[in-house]
C-alpha cells in the first residue's frame, strides 16, 4: 500500500487541553470544527479521511492504529457510507468510549499508510466482513486486490483468519477476482454469479480488425459475447460515446455481441437483467438454468 503522506502538522487541539492557551469559549467559536468530543481542527481544514483518521488517532491511545471503515476509506476502498471513525487498540485499558469514535481491541501489527498507521490490508478485509453484505464486501476484495496485495495473498490471509468475520470473509474472497475496474462491474458480475449463470472473464484485452487493443468488462471468450456496464459518463462525454460506438462496431465485425447495463438494471430491475443474460447465453448455445439465489443480495424496485 503506497499514497503521498499524511501532513502531521494540521492543528488538533483538545478542550482539555487549556495549556495550549485555548480557551473553551473559543474552541466553541467559529474558529475550530469539533470532530469528536473534546478534539477540534481548525475551520478551513478539508475534512479528507485522512484528516478524520488523524483526529481518531488523536483522541485514542499510544497503540491505536486506523481499523474498519476508517482504515478503508483511508486506502481509497469503495465502502458505504459511515458517520463513525473506527480505530484498533491493543488492550482494554486502551479503549475509548466517545461518540462517533467506534474503538476495538485486537492484538496485531500495524502497517503505516499516508503516514499513518493502519491495520493490514488483509484485516481491513475480514473486520468489514460481519459489517458488509456479501456483494458490498466482495466490491472491497476487488478493489484491494486491484490496488494493495494479490489475491493470492488475500486469500492466503483469510484461510488463517479466526473469530468474528473469519467465515464471512472465507466465503467472499472465493468470489473476489483480479483486473476489477469498479464497483459496478463486481455488482453486475455477483448478479450473474449469484444467478447461478456461468461466470464471465474479467477485462479481457481482445484484438480488433484494426489491429487495436480492446479492453472489454466482462467477456464469454469462447461464445464472444460481452456484458459491459455503461456508466452515465459515457453519455455525458459525447467524445467517448461516440468513440465507444466505434469500439463496438469493430467488435461487431469479428462476431461479438453485447449485453449493455445501465445502473438501473442492477438497483431497480436485476430479474430483467438476470433474464436478458440468460437469453444471450441461451441464443449464444449455452444451455442455462438461472437460480433465484441473487434474490438475497439485490431487490427488484420496478422503478
């Protein structure tokens, strides 16, 4: 894991802290921005995950190390939405009871990341694995394979994992796979997956008539049909739209077909979906049976 390093003279102070020479009435003031209980930035800082990982840092004790969402979201790792920063102390003695500083105990080495330190890559993965649904948690295996440790290494790490999300983890790293580009294409993969359709390959590099490179999301080599998800910026972009209308031609031309998805097929109409892939398959000669197992990882809104 590698970033540009974290600044370590952005200005905390503590309310407790008087010997600083600031008041209380001032750290109210407009002045500072109060992140948790008793601990404050200066207004004008932006409040990067870095910042928040800091200030959680801060307000915990020597062994503390960024953990869960907080470590996640510090590694650039596509996760939901928390309020809380989460940290990781060696002891019980250790530990903080502050609002919206969430503090568990584990003995573990730390690593250090932009300057700060952090749990491991692989114990990011299994601490989110009781928090996470099996697709969200398997969008974070993608993308920590893609950016910080091989798969091997991961499931290497998860195999000797014990306690609280060591079976959850085991169960989503088999599903975790390498060259993911976002979120997105892992959402659109576990909806095939968990359909029970035959799996895709993941961003197969296919040689046009022309001779260019073509890189494609998710690909049935041997049948040369693509299901590739289509992201509202390629409309937006009329550049790339054109150019990717091109792409497609080309491939067209050497016997591919396409299966496109939009973000709506996969939150608001997965059946759809599911059932559009298996027709595909099924007019490609693959003869398919999906299974309604998705039903528990994606809900059909009709919106």
């Amino acid at each position: 894991m590698s970033d540009p390093p974290f600044d370590p003279t952005v200005p905390f102070r503590s309310s407790a802290a008087v010997v600083a020479g600031i008041s209380r009435r001032r750290l109210a003031g407009s002045a500072f921005v109060r992140l948790f209980h008793d601990t404050y930035v200066q207004a004008g800082v932006e409040l990067t995950p870095a910042v928040r990982a800091a200030a959680a840092l801060v307000r915990s004790g020597p062994t503390a190390r960024c953990s869960h969402f907080t470590a996640a979201r510090l590694a650039g790792l596509p996760v939901p939405e928390r309020a809380d920063e989460w940290v990781t102390v060696a002891s019980e003695r250790e530990r903080t009871h502050v609002p919206g500083l969430e503090c568990r105990v584990a003995v573990e080495e730390p690593m250090v990341f932009a300057g700060l330190p952090i749990t491991p890559p692989g114990r990011i993965f299994v601490d989110l694995a009781p928090m996470l649904s099996l697709v969200e948690l398997v969008i974070v295996g993608d993308a920590l394979v893609r950016a910080h440790l091989s798969l091997d290494e991961l499931t290497a790490y998860v195999a000797g994992a014990r306690g609280a999300g060591a079976r959850e983890a085991r169960r989503a790293v088999g599903f975790v796979r390498e060259r993911v580009d976002s979120p997105m294409e892992t959402r659109v993969r576990m909806l095939i997956v968990l359909a029970g359709l035959p799996e895709p390959e993941v961003n197969i590099e296919v040689v046009d008539a022309s001779g260019a490179v073509r890189r494609l999301d998710l690909v049935y080599s041997a049948i040369k049909l693509v299901i590739e998800y289509d992201g509202k910026g390629h409309k937006v972009n009329d550049a790339k739209w054109a150019a990717d209308l091109g792409r497609r031609e080309d491939l067209e031309r050497l016997g591919f077909s396409f299966v496109t998805v939009v973000a709506r097929d996969v939150f608001n109409h997965p059946d759809r979906t599911v059932a559009r892939i298996a027709t595909a398959l099924s007019e490609r000669g693959l003869r398919v049976r999906p299974r309604d197992e998705w039903r528990r990882h994606f809900v059909v809104t009709g919106r």
